[in-house]
C-alpha cells in the first residue's frame, strides 16, 4: 500500500462515531449499561495517534450525549496532509453496528461513504451522490474495510462486560475476547495494569482486532495503520512503544508454532530429484536434473543419472517441475509486529528475498531476527532506513524528549545521528524521500558512503535527475521519479500537490505531459547513458500507478496514456544497460508486476534473471543468492510449469525452499491463522 493510499484508509478507518435518536434512548441504555460507561460530554476521551517512535500523528476526540450519540472529532497530519474527519456509527441494543457514515476532509477534497446492512446479509454502500450498490455479505461483516478502529474498541468493551465475554451477531455466529498477556504502565506516581486481547469470530477485518482494556473492561488502546502505530490516552502517551513491544511478543509462540508446523529440515539434508533445472543466466532449463541441499547450502546439482542420494537424506520427486531460484521484490512491505501473514503469503508466491526500504529501527529488526532464526515465516528481509523532511525519523529508541525536539530530518545533525543509528543496526540502504530538504541531500549520501551503506531514492524536490545522479546516488526508487524533473511543476496546481503529495502529482496534474514525453531527446539520452555508465538502477513498481492502484480523486483522461510511457521508459533503460530491478512497493502479487513488465516488452528470459540474480546483484549479495549453483545459499521455488514458455506459471508454485529450510505444502502457508495465542 502506498502513503497517499494510507492516508485515504486511516482517515475512513478511523472516522466513527455512535449516534441513536431520541426514540432509541431505551436501547441505548440498555446497550450502555451492560457494555460499559462511554464518555461523557463532560469527560471528553481525548487519543494520541503515536507513531512507534514518539511522534503524534493523530489526535481523536470521544465524546456522547444524553441520547446516546458518540461523537468524535479527528485531526492530524499524514503524508504531509492534513486530515480531519467525522463520522457515524449506529449501534443496536446488543452492541452491534449495523450502520455506518463518514466525511473526510483532505485538503480541498471532501469524501463521503455510508453503508447500510440489514439481517439478511444486505450492505447498501453509497460514495457521495454518485454511486449506491446492495451487496450481499454472506460473512455477516460486522466491520466495512473503512471502519475499524474505533467500532473494534466498542465491541471489545462490550464483548468483555457480556458472560463469557462473548457477543453473538446477527447470523448466530459469536464474536470472543481472547486474553493475550496483561502488562503494567506507570506514569509519574500512576499506574495501570493492561490487558490485551483479540477479537475473534466471523464478520471481523482481522487487521482490526487488538484492544488494550484495563482492569474495569474500559478501553485503553489499539494500533491503527500498519502495527506499528498506537491510540492511547493523552496522558498515557509515552506508553505507546510499551504496548506495541508488548503486543509483538504476545504474537511470537503463534507465529513460532506455525513456522515449526508447516517446516520441513531434515538433518542429513534433501534431494530433489526429476527437476527441470533453470538456468536464469542463460535463460534456459535442463530436465531430469538432481539438487542435494544440506543445512542451508546447495552441495551438488548433477543428473539424475549421475546422482546418489547420500544415506538418510530425504527424497522430494519434482515431477517434472521447474526447480528455479527464490524471488525477489527489491521494495516490499512488512507484516505488523505482531503478525506473520503477509510474509507466509509472500514464501507462498514464491518470493524468498524482500527489501524493506522504510525500515524502523526497533520494530523491523525484530521482525527479521525472528525470520532468520526461523521464528516466523517470512522472506528474508533486507532492511533500509528512510531519510524523509516531513515524517518523524526512524530512531524510535531515543528519549521521548529528544524525539520531540529532533524528531525530523531537518538538520545534518539530524542526518547523521539517523544514519549513524541505522548502520549499527546492520542496515545496508538509506532512502532519501522526495520531500528532504535539498541541503541536506550530500550531507545525506556522503555519511552514508561513509559508513558503508548504499544510497537510493526518490525525486527530490528543487533537484534535477541529473543533479542526484551526480551526487551519487545508487539506485533510483520508482519508475516515475527519474522522470518527474522532466515534466514542468510550475502552475499553481502542480506546485500545491507537488508539495502536499510528491512525485505521484505527475500523474495526477501532468499526465499528458509525462505520456507526450520524449525518452529520446538530447538531454534524456544523456541522462540514461551516464546511469548505464555508472550502473545506478530504477526500481519498477508499474502496478503502483494509475489505472492499476490508485483511487484518488484526479483527472484520468491521461492515465494510460502515462502507464504506457513509463512501461516504455523501462524498455529503454533495459535496453541501454542501466538495471531495472522488480519491485511492488507492496501494492501487488510480484506476478502481477512480472506481467506488467512483460506487457512493456521483456522477454519471459530477461524478467526471469531480473527477478532472481539481477536483484542479488543489484544489492551485492550475487555470491550466496540468485541461481543455482553449488555452495550457494538455498532459496529454491518448484514451479508446476515452464515460465520461460508461460510467465504465468510461475502462480503453481508447489513447494518453497529458504536457507535450505522446505514447505512442500504451500496452501498450508496461505492459511489463515489466528495472530495471538489465548491464555489458558
């Protein structure tokens, strides 16, 4: 999901409210009385949206009337935005939501959604004036995708005053609290003790379901966003990194005994054998092939003819299939803390090596220790730190005092210290974001060469391509950056998102420019031979753009127009010998992004070696990962199919090797799991 994206789902996911009329006061009692006081319009309950590092995001304000109506008021700044939204939520007497109705102010840009469901499974969904749709919801979802936070709180407080801390919905179907581990915080001479649980049961977005209740069932806490973020009282504000550590923990024996339930890792090490073998240098496959892999190394790769199992190794008959290297998307994102789904789903596909280039520096190392140790089920995650002008910098580990002081990249002090923090976390990348101020842009670059690590980016504001290119950076983020100072910013228009939204306004304001463009002028020329020269790669995330991801409101006349030109722009870059790397930017299946690649004209030969040893290479590690061979390390995908004949095969992935370790039942990695373990 991208940022703008993110905006968009936090402002509706967060948007709600509680309002009965004057002839449902009765319920209403009712529904308060056995679900627990709410606030009253005397004591107001005022959150804070913190980040993981300290930083205030959010603020929401609850409050309700005599007649039962909760109200809210939410302010903030996300992406560079301001967001302001309100909203309804309509409760029954058991607790239940049953209608819900937002607006949300972004800008100049007022957005509204309402759903209606009946006990028949009926949604009436309308977008503003212009659209209304009845959709049959046979889950019975008590929770629409744009409304989560807020409504899992009410439930969650009503869900623990019920007996058996169980609410049943409309279809019959029961909704739990599961306790997960109780924590306690201080504040000053204060105290509480915390429980956290999990929502379960059918009609939940499970991406909402964890709630902080304290010792009376009150609610206290739940992250919003990606996990990585927290509500929590004002005046408990500094508990927001407590509670989210906590919270990951809680989810590590669940995620430990998935990883040891769906892991195959024979001592004296596996032999697959009747494999078409792939070279993806060569581009071209060798059947009735044998790999022995032992521990996470591959020791021989020879014949079927040529080969003997040693004593004791286990046997996997391939069938046929295509044995070829792990996956990589060179610009992914990861699961919350306390959740392992995305990254199983990820090993489903096939991909075994992830690069993270928004990395935080408490959170994301967890997560990879975890996976390396086999802890959690995930790809291999290569982790960079972002430098960026508007948003709160990565080192969550500092005091909450200086992370209020210094909290943004806006000085080279800031720089360094952020950079310096990163390298001693083992981090290989730094991102410069396109809204760091241009001062700092060679501070930036050069301590991070310094240090070691390797510079990429996006299209700085008041920077020319060439002008970053010179100043060294490595690799270029998204396809659309190196083009953005080619397509003039001047109007008023164009500036007033530049600065709101960044690179993406070129879409948005300035597609029939950017699709006009000229990729063989002069100047464009040039540019490109000097990236050949000098080997600094483009990221492709073409199914981040419009038509594919994107809904926010803009003129679409250009939009193809715009994709086309940039799937064009890749070509070029190909051709002329400057790495184009396949990346998702976690918008889509790395499938997907192959096939949108292909539709530009890659051969199925070229995607292949791009999406295995060209991204190894692209980062340094070629000499362990990206083929097969022996002594390297063993990330291996079986592929019922040919992809050099069909791309598309590459969707039958049948079984998944990383470092050496196998899941030779993939649906078993797509299975949905529950994050937390209840406490017994």
């Amino acid at each position: 999901m991208t940022q703008s994206s993110l905006v968009y789902l936090l402002a509706s996911a967060l948007a709600v409210t509680v309002a009965l009329g004057e002839d449902s006061r009765p319920a209403f009692r009712e529904r308060a009385e056995s679900c627990g006081p709410l606030p009253s319009a005397g004591d107001t309950l005022v959150l804070k949206g913190m980040a993981a590092n300290g930083r205030e995001l959010l603020a929401l304000r609850i409050w309700s009337d005599r007649v039962g109506r909760l109200s809210y008021v939410q302010t903030g700044r996300m992406d560079s935005a301001d967001v302001r939204s309100a909203g309804t939520v309509w409760l029954d007497q058991a607790g239940l939501p049953v209608r819900y109705s937002r607006r949300d102010v972004e800008g100049s840009d007022i957005l509204t959604d309402s759903v209606e469901r009946t006990e028949s499974g009926v949604m009436t969904v309308r977008n503003g004036a212009r659209t209304t749709a009845n959709i049959v919801d046979p889950a019975g979802a008590l929770i629409p995708d744009r409304w989560g936070a807020v409504t899992v709180m009410l439930l969650a407080q009503c869900a623990w005053h019920q007996p058996g801390r169980a609410i049943r919905t409309y279809r019959g179907d029961t909704i739990r609290l599961r306790e997960a581990l109780t924590v306690r915080v201080r504040r000053d001479t204060a105290s509480k003790t915390l429980t956290l649980f999990q929502l379960t049961g059918r009609g939940l977005n499970s991406y909402y379901t964890k709630v902080w209740l304290d010792e009376q069932g009150q609610f206290f806490a739940t992250r919003f966003l990606d996990g990585a973020d927290i509500f929590v009282p004002a005046a408990w504000r500094n508990s927001a990194m407590e509670l989210l550590i906590a919270g990951g923990r809680a989810a590590e024996p669940q995620m430990k005994s998935t990883a040891d339930a769906v892991a195959s890792r024979p001592t004296r090490g596996i032999v697959i054998t009747n494999a078409r073998v792939l070279d993806v240098e060569r581009g071209r496959t060798t059947p009735r092939m044998s790999v022995f892999v032992q521990g996470s190394v591959i020791r021989k790769v020879s014949p079927d003819s040529e080969f003997s199992a040693p004593s004791g190794s286990t046997l996997l008959d391939a069938k046929g299939a295509t044995l070829m290297p792990g996956l990589w998307d060179l610009d992914d994102k990861e699961d919350p803390i306390d959740s392992d789904g995305r990254g199983r789903r990820r090993l489903s596909e096939g991909v075994t090596t992830v690069r993270m280039l928004f990395a935080d520096t408490v959170f994301s190392p967890m997560t990879a220790r975890r996976i390396d140790d086999g802890a959690q089920l995930g790809p291999r995650m290569i982790l960079g730190c972002s430098l960026d002008g508007w948003y709160p910098d990565t080192v969550a580990s500092a005091s909450p005092q200086r992370r209020r002081a210094g909290g943004q990249v806006r000085r080279t002090a800031d720089v360094d210290r952020v950079v310096n923090r990163c390298a001693g976390l083992g981090m290989r990348w730094i991102m410069l974001s396109d809204n760091l101020p241009r001062a700092l842009t060679g501070p930036a670059i050069e301590r991070a060469h310094r240090l070691g690590l390797r510079v990429t980016g996006e299209q700085l504001r008041g920077r020319s391509t060439s002008d970053l290119v010179a100043a060294g950076y490595d690799q270029f983020e998204h396809l659309l950056q190196p083009l953005s100072s080619f397509v003039s910013s001047d109007r008023d228009s164009v500036a007033w998102l530049l600065h709101r939204r960044g690179g993406i306004t070129t879409f948005w304001v300035n597609g029939a420019e950017l699709a006009r463009l000229d990729l063989h002028s002069p100047t464009m020329r040039q540019l490109i031979a000097t990236m050949a020269q000098k080997q600094i790669g483009v990221t492709t995330t073409l199914c981040v753009y419009p038509p594919i991801n994107r809904g926010q409101p803009h003129d679409t006349t250009w939009d193809r127009a715009a994709q086309a030109k940039l799937q064009e722009f890749a070509i070029v870059l190909h051709r002329a010998g400057v790495p184009v790397l396949v990346a998702t930017d976690g918008a889509c299946a790395l499938q997907t992004e192959l096939a949108l690649l292909s539709a530009a004209g890659f051969t199925n030969s070229e995607l292949l070696s791009m999406a295995t040893i060209g991204a190894s290479r692209a980062v340094g590690q070629e000499r362990d990962f990206g083929s097969i061979a022996v002594g390297k390390r063993a990330d291996l995908v079986l592929i019922d199919g040919d992809p050099l004949a069909n791309l598309s095969s590459l969707k039958n992935v049948t079984a998944v090797m990383k470092d050496g370790i196998l899941y030779s039942n993939v649906d078993s990695l797509r299975a949905d799991r529950p994050f937390l373990l209840p406490r017994r």
